[in-house]
C-alpha cells in the first residue's frame, strides 16, 4: 500500500471542456521539481544496472496506460501529433493525469470524445460486474483462484462467456521486453541480492508467478533499490483485486539509513520510558519490519501520475505477509521536494513570521521516520493479555488514533532523544514548529481520511493545553514553555486509550477534538494557491541515459 502525504481532493465544478488556460491552471497544482541523487559512489556496474532498470521503467508506462483504459494508447499517439498550444496543454495534462480525467477532480474529463472514467479500468469487461461478484463469493477451486488472481484480466470469448486470462499471456509482448531490460540489469550488477532480485523477478513476467520474486525483493540488500512489476490494485475501482504495472528505481540514502539505525537503536529504551501505567509497556519489543530510505531516480506508471507517492509498503500478497511481513520504502527526495514546494509555502502563511525560518526538513523528516517507527511502540492489545488486538476493540476510531499516536508519540520520542544527546540539540526549536506547519498540510485534505482526523485531534488538544497559541491574522505558534508536557500528556492520553480499548471513550475524543475550528479554517483557507503535490522531473536518470 502506499501513502501520499494526502488523500481527499479539490474539487473544481466543470462546465464543459477547459480550455488551454484552465489546463495550465489545473496542471500548476503539482510543481514542476527536479528530482535528484547522487550516484558518485555506485561502481559503473551499479550504474550499468541502473539505466537498464529506468529503460524497464519506462516500457511500464505505456503498459499501466492500458491497464487503465483501453482508449489510451491510441488517444496518446492522436495528442503527440497535436502541435497546437491547446493540444499541448491536452497532452501535458494527459501524461500528469496518466488519461483523459483529471484525478485531482473527482476524475471529471478534460478532452472531448471520452466516457467517464471505467471504474473496472481495462481488467474487466463494463458489463461483467454482478457476474464477476458472484464468482468473488461462491466460485471455487482453480475459477476463484484466477477470479481473485492479482495477475489476471477478464475478459468475453467469442459466445460471451467470461475468461480468465493471465498478464503474461495479455501483455507477453511488452513483457517480454521489460524482462530482456531486468535481465541485463541482473547480468550488470555485482551486488548476489539484486541479480536475485531480478532474474527471479524476469521469470515472473513470463510464468506470472510472482512470490518467490517478491521474497526475493524483500530479501534485497543493495545500493540500487528497484521496484518494479504489477503491484497496487487502487485502479482496480470494482473488486481492488488486479495490480496495476508500476516501478520505483531507486538507491539506497547512506546517510538516512544510518540514521534510522541510530533511531532503531533506541527503541527498546524508548518504550521502557514511555509515559504510561508501566504494566502497559513492552517489556521486550518484537522485530520490527524493515524499512529502507531511498532516493528516487525514476518512478512510472501507477507510480507516477497525479499525486506522487512518498512512502509504501509491499508486498500486497497476504499469504506472503502473514509469513514474511513487509518491507517500508521510504523516498526521501520525493519527501524534501513536497517540503520545498508545498510545506514551505504553508509555514510562511500560517506560522507566526518569526517562527517560519525555523521550519526545516531534517526536522520534518527526522520526525516521519520516528512516527514510522513509533507505530511499533506502545500497547498492541487491550486490554493486555486479552489476545485482542487494539485495531479490533477500536474499530473504525483505530486508524485515526494510531495515525495520532505514531505521530505525537513520534514527537516525544524525538524530544527524548535530544534530551540523551542522541539526536542535536538544535532539532528541539525546529522539530515542534514544523509539526505545526506539517499539521495543515495534512488537514488541507479535510477529515475523510485517517491521517486528518487524527491531525484535527492533536491540533485541537495542544490548543487547548496553550502549547500550541493563535496570534493575529490566525497566525500559529509554539510555546515552548508548554509544548513538551502537552506532548507527553496526549501520548500518555492516546496510548493508554488503546490499552483501555474503550470504543466509547474513543468516539468521544474523536468527537470533541476530530474536527476544523474557526482559528484552523482561517489558515487553511489562506492556502488556495499553495501547490497540492509536485510534478517529478527525473535528470539525474536522464543524465545516466545519456551517458
Ligand atoms: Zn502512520
């Protein structure tokens, strides 16, 4: 699954067609941004392998585009030839959009001729749905296994019977040619894992059976960290069960990595402090699962339309996780590019000006890898010993309160942290304001969603405890003298609500806290003309082709 820093959408009411202007307006909400990194300490077979894996990349493109919507290739080629300004425009849209709607708009269409967006995309036939469903509940054997198959289309034979036909046998063409592209990249490498990675990974193109290269994935331990095959099943908008083609070409960040370790390090003490009743603490952690923090060289396909993804977990197979667990990959430059172009320009319209320059990315992403890791800390059944997980006694409160935790936990765990000596000093003047300014980022998207819920109710909570002050002009601040116990009582107030399990208490915290105040809505309605997301622009990839 992946996250994107956002969910819910603008909506803009259409009446007919945009025009050229209306395009470029639509298109401006994601920021044209070079995405780099650096590779001066790949040996040239990592960079060998490197460029085969962006050629693969972008063979997947077109796949994805036609997995989406089988009017596309051909619409593709028609708007290329198109040298007008307004086919220009059309075009651009189009390959942000990856298709003729626009996906920041509730899908509505801006080019002439095209249905509305299939909900089934190209893997089943529009008329199948009921047929499809009933197979999904009482088909058997071999039939339920390619219904509910990742790697499948549906599709009608000749006397309009439904069949099942799998990917590599659909798109064997292309196929065939991204497996050539992994297989070089498999010969370049030196490094024993990614070979594995990728040879296993090429078999799978054409025998459509992808666990042992998704083992094998999970397995990696390389400088080049690649991603790539049929994986998230969002586009299938019926069932979510078929996976969309999409890759991430990534390297490994050293620096963060090694900071991560650092972090990880910590844990075991971290939770032996945590600010509960002690019979509420894990006396011993379990493993955690293995994230990765990465630099983005090339993203395509489902990977790369519309709002960019910043973070995901894989694999999706659940008889593969229920014994190997997932591995998190985390793009870092993806995460500093959204911090340029949308949080800056968030701080500097609802932060007091003279905490603005005090925002900083270390802090910000200092402060997402803690909450990652803080999803682990803390009561994971209640009450404990009861063998009921805190998601089941919470039910649909779950998702927010855990988002909330992780977070304002991840908050205390930093201030920790600085207090040992482990992390700088000077994080603890940048770390609580650019919480603040990353608070409205994430209720931009309103409280649909778990991530703004639970931003609502921490925004609201340390209001209230004047940690967090509401100046002139719904300017926000940090009182400092305040925020640190503020901090520490909320996670003391989330965690042992999740060791309680008390649904109704939950429903009442969520209730009172969960929502947009006046102070809250002033600042967010400054935001109009802060770009939603960034448009990646991929030169250090184009550099390494072209060398
Ligand atoms: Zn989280």
């Amino acid at each position: 699954m992946k996250s994107a820093m956002l969910t819910s959408l603008l909506l803009l009411s259409l009446t007919g067609l945009p025009t050229e202007a209306e395009l470029k307006t639509q298109v401006a909400r994601f920021a044209p941004t070079e995405l780099k990194a650096d590779l001066s300490q790949l040996p040239a077979s990592e960079k060998t392998a490197l460029a085969a894996l962006v050629r693969a990349a972008k063979r997947l493109d077109s796949l994805f585009l036609a997995q989406v919507w089988g009017g596309n290739p051909s619409l593709l080629l028609s708007l290329s030839q198109d040298p007008s300004p307004l086919g220009k425009a059309r075009l651009h849209a189009f390959l942000v959009n990856k298709g003729p709607w626009s996906r920041l708009d509730n899908d509505a269409p801006f080019l002439p001729g095209v249905p509305p967006k299939p909900p089934e995309a190209a893997f089943y036939p529009g008329d199948a749905k009921d047929e499809i469903q009933k197979l999904i509940q009482s088909g058997e054997g071999e039939v339920k296994k390619q219904v509910t198959s990742f790697y499948t289309v549906a599709r009608r034979d000749p006397a309009g019977a439904l069949v099942w036909r799998p990917y590599s046998e659909v798109y064997a063409t292309e196929l065939a040619l991204v497996a050539r592209d992994l297989e070089d990249a498999a010969s370049a490498t030196a490094n024993a894992s990614l070979k594995a990675f990728l040879s296993a990974r090429a078999k799978a193109l054409s025998s459509n059976d992808y666990k042992a290269s998704d083992v094998a994935w999970m397995e990696l331990d390389s400088a080049v960290e690649p991603t790539v095959g049929p994986y998230e099943v969002y586009e299938d908008g019926w069932f979510n069960l078929k996976a969309a083609f999409e890759a991430f070409i990534t390297v490994l960040n050293v620096a963060e990595s090694q900071k991560l370790a650092t972090l990880s390090g910590q844990l075991q003490e971290l939770e032996d402090h945590l600010p509960i009743d002690h019979e509420y603490r894990n006396a011993k952690l379990g493993a955690s699962s293995p994230i990765k923090v990465v630099d983005e060289i090339f993203a395509s396909g489902d990977a790369n339309h519309g709002v960019q993804t910043a973070a995901y977990n894989l694999p999706n197979d659940e008889d593969l996780t229920r014994e190997k667990g997932t591995k998190r990959v985390m793009l870092k430059n993806v995460q500093e590019a959204k911090f340029q172009k949308v949080l800056l320009p968030i701080a500097r319209s609802v932060l007091a000006p003279k905490s603005q320059k005090l925002v900083s990315f270390d802090a910000f992403f200092t402060h997402v890898l803690m909450h990652e890791l803080m999803h682990g800390l803390g009561p994971h059944e209640s009450p404990p010993g009861s063998q009921k997980t805190v998601r089941e006694a919470l039910a649909s409160d779950y998702s927010a309160l855990e988002e909330a935790k992780a977070d304002i936990a991840g908050l205390w765990a930093l201030q920790q942290l600085v207090d040992k000596g482990v992390l700088p000093k000077e994080l603890e003047k940048s770390m609580y304001v650019t919480f603040l300014a990353s608070a409205f980022r994430t209720l931009r998207f309103g409280l649909n969603e778990a991530h703004g819920k639970g931003q609502a109710l921490q925004l609201n909570y340390l209001l209230d405890k004047g940690a967090f002050t509401v100046g002139p002009g719904c300017h926000f601040d940090v009182d400092p003298a305040k925020v640190k116990d503020a901090v520490r009582d909320l996670t003391h107030d989330l965690m042992t609500l999740e060791a309680e399990g008390d649904k109704g208490k939950a429903d009442a915290l969520l209730g009172t806290l969960g929502l947009i105040r006046p102070d809250t809505k002033c600042a967010l309605d400054k935001l109009g003309k802060v770009p939603v997301d960034i448009e990646p622009k991929f030169v250090t990839a184009e550099k390494l082709l072209a060398e």
